[in-house]
C-alpha cells in the first residue's frame, strides 16, 4: 500500500526522533483519547514538544490548534512539521533551549509555522 503525503512526513518524523533517541507516542484518538493531539508527542533533553505533521497545503485544524496553544500555555513547545521542515527538525530540536527560544513570526523560514496556521510557535533561532 503506497503511503499518502503526510506518512511520508510522519514517517520522517519518527526517523529523526529515533536518531535522536527521543521518548515519543503517537496518540491515536478513537473515542479514548484527547481529539485534535499533535500526531506526535516528545519528550527529548528535558524538553516537552508537540509535534503536528501535515502535507502539502493541509492546515491545522481549529482543534489542534488549541491543543498546540494549550501545549506552549503549560510550557511545552508546539511544532507544526511539513515536508520541507524535517529535515531541519533534529537540528531545531537539538538546539531548543529556554535562553534560546523565540516566539515564531516569519512564516518563510520557520519551522512550524505553515502557511495559513495563526497559532503562536515557539521555536530555536
């Protein structure tokens, strides 16, 4: 079975978190769980992140978006990853400190930031 743009991300994703030997869950929602959960939940270098992946021109929809806003809200760091941006995750994610984060603006260049997504990312200079 081929897979659809956003495995392919996700697939990236967990390729990354494993080179970092990061603690990560993909949480799947089917009634039990919380709805609209990043597809990734991480726990690296004492860090929390939420990790939402989405393909092509797929937006955050209004319930992850609350979800990412709640992860920031509690301290954790909320990432929205696309195809372009994986490759540059393990270095982000490597390089996520307190003294170095910032609030995202800059939509062209950020990681995490898609076209579209109004939501407030933190994320490494």
């Amino acid at each position: 079975m081929a897979l659809t743009p956003e495995s392919k991300v996700k697939r990236g994703v967990r390729k990354v978190l494993d080179e970092l030997k990061a603690y990560y869950v993909m949480p799947v929602t089917n009634g039990y769980g919380k709805q609209g959960a990043p597809d990734f939940l991480v726990c690296y270098n004492g860090k929390f992140f939420g990790i939402e992946t989405k393909a092509g021109r797929g937006q955050v929809t209004a319930l992850q978006d609350k979800n990412l806003k709640e992860i920031q809200q509690a301290g954790g760091i909320a990432l929205v990853v696309r195809e372009d941006d994986v490759q540059r995750l393990k270095q982000q994610m490597e390089n996520c400190n307190e003294t170095n984060t910032r609030e995202s603006t800059d939509s062209e260049n950020a990681i995490g930031k898609p076209k579209g997504y109004n939501g407030r990312i933190i994320l490494n200079n």
